[in-house]
C-alpha cells in the first residue's frame, strides 16, 4: 500500500507539473464559466479592459488627454482607440455605442464586488448626458428637420485634435440603431446601480435624442421586404443595419411605453420577419449579409463574415433556435461545402492557432482570409454561449470558452495586452486587432486596439465566469 501511495503521488505532482506547464502563468482552463476558480483573476481582467476604454474617453479620465482645453465639440466621445497626439481622431457613434455596452456591464460587476468605479462612471456620465445628448447636436447627430436623414447617426465623425467638429462620412441605420440600444442600457445601468434620480433625469434629457433616431430607423424600414436601408441615398438592405434596428426599435418601443405611449414595436417585428427570410436554405447555414433593391434577392456580397450570424448575437432571435447551433457548427467546421473554413483547423491544442477564428473569407484571393481575430471570435462566441446556455448544450459553451482562450491567452493570440503589461503611447490593456495565420510575427499595429472588441471581452467574460448574459434587447 506504502509503494502504490507513493506511486500515485509521483503520477499526482506529474499531472500538476504537466497542467502548470500547459495554462502558464497567467493562462486559465478551457472550463466554461471557470469552476469557480481564478475569481481574482477575472475580476482584475474586467477592470483592466474598462480601464482601457476610459483611456479612449476624449475627457479629462484618459491618460494622454491634454490639460487646459475645452474638449470642443467631441468633449465626451469615445474614441475608437486609446488618445493620443492625434486626439479623437477615430469616433465611429456605433463602435462607441457598442463599447459603452460592454463597459456598462463591467463596471456593474466591479460595483457588485466592491470595486471604485468612480472614474469609470464619470466617463459614462459624460459619454451620455454630454456627448451623445448635447455635443452630439453639433453634427454626430442629424437634427436637421428638412433632411430626409433627420434623427440619424453618423458613421463617423471627423475631429481636431482639440475635438473641434469638421464634420461626417455618412448618415447611417446602423450607428443609429446602436446608439439607440446603448442608451436604453444606460437607463438600466443607472437602475442596476440603484440611482433613480439620475436614472429620471436621464430619461427625460434622451427622449427627444432618441424618438427621432427610432423614428428614422422607421422610415428606412423597406416596406416590401422589411429590412432597413442604410440611409435615405442607399437602397440596398443589410442584415447587420436590419438587426440592430429590431432590437433598436424594442428598446425605444420600451422608452415610449414609460410614458403610456405604443411606438416602434409593429415595425420592429416586421423587420425581424424580414431577417428570418434571409436565411441560407440551400447551400450554408448562415444568413446572407444584403438584399438587393434592384433584384430583390439576397446574396453574401463579397465575404463571409461575422453579419452572417449577427441577428443571434443581436437578440433578435431566439438563442434556442437550433439554427444557432447549426451556424456555429458550420463557422468551426463547414465539411464538403466550402474548402475553406472560419476556424483554424488544427486539433493540436498546443498549436497557437487553436480555436482561432476569422472575421472574413473573402470569395476572391485576399490577404484578410489569413487573418485570426480574438473580436469576431468574440462575437461568435456570444452566440455559442447564448445557445449553449438556452438548450443545455456544453459543446457550445465549450467552444465559446476556446474562442475566449484564443483571444486572451500569452499562449495562443498574444495579442491581450492585459496579459503581460504590454503598452503602447503609455497605455496598457485592449487587444490588438488580428495575427496572420501562416506567419506570427505579422499582426496590426500595437495601436489597433479597438474599444468594441473590449466590450466583447468583458461581455463573453461575464457570460462564462459569472452566467450572465448581456442582451442588445431589453432585458426581462
């Protein structure tokens, strides 16, 4: 008994030994939701990707904002990317709206376990009852009357440095449909923290903000086909532009029911019958990205990407659909039917392209398909975790683990830069973009970290860790 107690100890500290070397210092299993363990370690990893979203903030919080000015016009924003020289010089609406998502939800779990979230909530404040209600009026939103586009968005907004406006890409559904969510989840975050007062006051200054963006949304609504065009000027339908307004449309259909109004909810059922109608019944189980006004027939444009699954990761659609499922089958593993595949196919989990995953296959030769991105992964992994979470099924919430591994772990992307204490311009955390598939030492740029895929991060975080799901819809 002594020679096999002995025995088993030695195959005990070698299994040990095996295990510290396979996770590393820093690495954490594939288990979803972590088995409990690790809590410090997550816990920290959600503070540090909000902290890289408020170095992104074009306020006084960011690291490398310049004293003594005023912030102009963009005084507020969420910049794309962290400030730097340049100032907000990349402010997608839309990107930023998404990202307040994210960091709404972080900064609710930190608050839960006793964490200061004062600065964090102080850049909140001023993304929304300064930006995106006030600033917001000298051109990041259409309040032009006249303007078939009036209540509209913009897809980008151009700054100075000093955040002086100059101008505008385009107007834009989609910018306008995420607004519209991340400002509904601002009421429910200022509810979740039990600050009823600012919550009210909240309401009230957003209302006028946010009837006329839902309103334009209605109006862009195809009547034929029941998606949404992109602007008044754009007249083919995108799925992306499409599910966003739907769960957009449900979140302002919510607002005017607080005040005993009914708005906005027939047209948003219309839109998702019509999103229902662009699924691939022949050939992939994905959706097709655009209906054409001209033919009226759905096709992939040029690329397979992430708006292929988008009406689940919106909330639009039920997480129980077994064709959820069936898009994440198809995404690790597409058989016969392409010879090309959105996930790296290596089985080797030692190989650091384990479980990475494309943003975009384009149908012509392009360098992009070589490209693994934590983001899309990310997405996808929402999804896998929404399905997995809604049917029982822990294939699905197993794969969103890997695809969450991929993203954060020295070991596989390395492109965390929470990590290991990376930084870049004097700011640490964010991801870096994407690697190349066939060549690890060629990755985007260090500044490329963009604040949407922190927003995923912490989403998928709380999802394995915590359990809980962060929903574009109202929740329940």
């Amino acid at each position: 008994m002594k020679e096999t107690g002995i025995r088993l100890s030695f195959f005990f500290f070698i299994g040990i030994l095996i295990a510290a070397v396979f996770f590393g210092c820093g690495s954490r299993p594939d288990v979803p939701g972590g088995g409990g363990i690790d809590e410090r370690w997550v816990e920290d990893a959600v503070f540090r990707e909000c902290t890289y979203i408020k170095n992104c903030s074009w306020t006084e919080y960011a690291r490398n904002y310049p004293g003594n000015i005023s912030g102009g016009e963009a005084y507020g924003c969420l910049n794309v990317v962290r400030i730097h020289e340049k100032g907000p010089d990349y402010v997608h609406p839309g990107e930023a709206g998404i990202a307040a998502i994210g960091f709404m939800r972080g900064v609710i779990e930190l608050s839960k376990r006793n964490r200061d979230i004062g600065e964090f909530d102080r850049v909140l404040h001023k993304f929304f009852t300064e930006w995106s209600c006030v600033n917001a009026k000298g051109g990041a939103q259409n309040f032009r009357p006249d303007d078939p586009d009036e209540g509209a968005w913009a897809a980008k907004v151009y700054y100075s440095r000093w955040g002086d406006f100059q101008g505008i890409s385009e107007w834009n559904t989609l910018p306008t449909a995420q607004m519209i969510i991340a400002m509904w989840k601002y009421h429910e975050y200022l509810s979740g923290l039990g600050e009823s007062v600012r919550d009210a006051a909240w309401l009230d200054l957003a209302r006028p903000s946010v009837q006329r963006a839902a309103d334009f949304l209605c109006r862009m609504a195809d009547p034929v086909h029941g998606l949404v065009r992109s602007n008044s000027r754009a007249p083919d339908m995108w799925i992306g532009n499409a599910s966003f307004a739907a769960a957009a449309l449900q979140c302002a259909a919510r607002w005017a029911g607080l005040r005993g109004e009914e708005r906005y909810g027939e047209c948003a059922s219309r839109i998702v019958e019509g999103i229902r109608e662009m699924r691939d019944r022949d050939r992939w189980a994905l959706y097709y990205k655009v209906r054409r006004a001209e033919t009226g027939l759905p096709d992939y444009d040029n690329c397979i990407d992430q708006l292929c699954f988008v009406p689940f990761e919106a909330d639009i659609l039920d997480p129980s659909d077994r064709f959820a499922g069936e898009i994440s089958d198809w995404w690790t593993d597409p058989g016969r039917g392409a010879d090309f595949s959105m996930t790296c196919r290596t089985g080797d989990p030692l190989d650091w392209r384990y479980w990475g995953t494309h943003w975009k296959h384009y149908f012509a030769a392009n360098e992009e398909n070589e490209r693994l991105y934590p983001g899309p992964g990310f997405q996808l992994a929402k999804v896998e975790w929404k399905h997995g979470n809604a049917t029982g099924g822990p294939r699905y919430t197993e794969r969103a683990a890997r695809r969450f591994r991929f993203g954060y772990d020295k070991k596989y992307s390395n492109l965390w830069f929470g990590s290991d204490g990376r930084n870049e311009a004097g700011v640490g955390n964010g991801i870096v973009d994407w690697r190349n598939e066939n060549d690890y030492e060629k990755t985007a740029g260090s500044w490329e970290r963009y604040i949407d895929t922190s927003s995923y991060f912490i989403q998928v975080i709380v999802m394995l860790w915590y359990g809980i799901d962060t929903r574009y819809v109202p929740d329940r």
